[in-house]
C-alpha cells in the first residue's frame, strides 16, 4: 500500500462533508468479555485523526510498515480526506479499536481514482464504478482481535451499502512477506495457489498488478493458511480477481479482491441485513 502524502490535510478539527449518504450513525453492540463496543461513522477531522493513529500502530509499529506520512503517528495518505471512516470503540475506554475507510464512486472520481488503481489497473472494473466503494485500511487493535470487532464493522458497511444503493466493493487485501522472522514470498505465492483454485472470479474482472510479485518463481506449494481478513472475505463470498501485487513499502502481497452484496451467503445476509 505505497504511501501518498498529503501535506495541505487540516490538522484542526473540522467537519467532513457526508454528501447524500444515509447512514446509521451510532451503534452499540455486545463485545465477549468487555463492556461493549459501539459502531460510529466519523464526524470531525480529530475523529478520523484516532483511526489514523491507530493505523500507524498496527502496520507502522506492530507490521514496520514504511509510512510516508506528514503527521508523526498517524497513517496519512492523499485519499484520507475523500474517504467515510468507519469506527469501532471500547465503550468504557472510547478508545478507537477497528476501522475501515470507504471510498464512495462520487468521491473517487473527485480524487481521481482508487488507491486500488495504484496498485492494478482495473479497467475491466469500469461498468462496476458508479456503484462500487474501496475498502481499504482495515485494522483492529491487537488486544480486540476475537472476531467481534471485524463483524461490527461488515455489519455497518452492509447496511451503508443498502442504503446507499451500492452493491460493489473492491480491495487489497494483504499477505504479510514476514513470516516467523523470516521474509519470504513464498507464503503468499501458496496462498494465490490456494485460492485461485477456488475463489477466482470470471475472466471478465480480472485485473493486473501493476508490481507484480513473481509467483511463478517462487515456491508455491507450502501448506499453510490465509490471513484470517482474508478467510473471512472469502467466506463472505468474494472473489480474487488475480495474481498479487508486491507493496515493498508495506512488506505485502496484496491480492484484489471483489465482494458483491447479492453473492452474500444467505445466513450472513440474515444476519448483516436482516434478510433483505
């Protein structure tokens, strides 16, 4: 995920256009062994700030991600101030514990692409644009990461993109090169094996990466298990539309990934969206 800075981005709280998006603003939800979590889309400029924050400290500090960033302890790049912020919290500490960022089609033609494009050029994507959202920097605190705080946040974007008449999203989603101490692209090559034998979308959507990790040369024959983001995606129902991309700023493999509302699973549509 190559950093873009942007220095001109406000650093006083300010709030964030919403446009006509419907959304549910604030949610509350049951957390296993805690007090609670509750589920809110970002408001104020500060609100987007405690994402951010807790972005550097899981792919700068926990995964030595390279930031390229023009706030010390925040993970900022050129999309942040187009993106909807999706927030998860510790109701008793109000720390920001989870987040997503969503590009909405609007603002994507206003900044000129998705982040995705810089990674894979999507043109055989273009007749799914007016109605396809990016979801990118998913993240969950380390001490959060039991499930619930993840199926807060797809329970709220579900439901974002019902009521916004949105029925695609599309992302990059990461295999970390670091593997027991050891960097290697192998894992990631076993895992594109994987799953291209089984979750490969149509050759209609298939995308290019635009830094190619060479899978073809690399062992892709170990026996190991997809990142759990990943799994989740998959059980979800979405599709990989081709080979990784290497992001050697982030130390990844990023594989695209696509994710329609009608190819939910019935009982995950049951429970997101009440059936509908």
């Amino acid at each position: 995920m190559n950093e873009l800075p942007n220095p001109t981005l406000p650093l006083s709280p300010v709030s964030l256009p919403r446009g006509s998006l419907h959304r549910r603003d604030r949610q509350i939800l049951p957390e296993a062994g805690r007090g609670g979590i509750s589920v809110s889309w970002a408001q104020h400029q500060d609100e987007v700030r405690q994402a951010q924050r807790l972005r550097h400290l899981v792919f700068a500090q926990e995964m030595g991600a390279r930031l390229n960033t023009p706030l010390a302890g925040h993970d900022v790049d050129l999309f942040d101030d187009y993106c909807e912020h999706l927030l998860v919290r510790d109701i008793e500490t109000l720390e920001v514990i989870g987040t997503y960022r969503v590009l909405t089609p609007a603002q994507a033609r206003r900044v000129g692409s998705t982040y995705s494009d810089t990674e894979f050029d999507l043109t055989r994507l273009r007749a799914l644009r007016e109605r396809m959202v990016e979801l990118g920097r998913s993240c969950v605190h380390p001490d959060h990461r039991h499930g619930g705080v993840i199926l807060a946040l797809w329970g709220a974007l579900a439901e974002f993109m019902v009521r916004n008449q949105l029925d695609t999203m599309i992302g990059c989603a990461s295999i970390p090169m670091l593997h027991n101490g050891v960097v290697s692209g192998d894992f990631a090559a076993s895992i594109w094996n994987q799953v291209r034998q089984t979750h490969l979308a149509p050759i209609e959507y298939h995308v290019r990466p635009r830094l190619a990790l060479p899978v073809d040369v690399l062992d892709g024959s170990l026996d190991i298990e997809a990142p759990a983001l990943i799994r989740g995606y998959l059980r979800l129902g979405a599709k990989v539309l081709g080979p990784p991309a290497w992001d050697p700023d982030f130390n990844t493999a990023d594989l695209p990934m696509l994710m329609r509302i009608a190819d939910l699973p019935p009982r995950y549509r049951k429970h997101f969206l009440g059936g509908q």
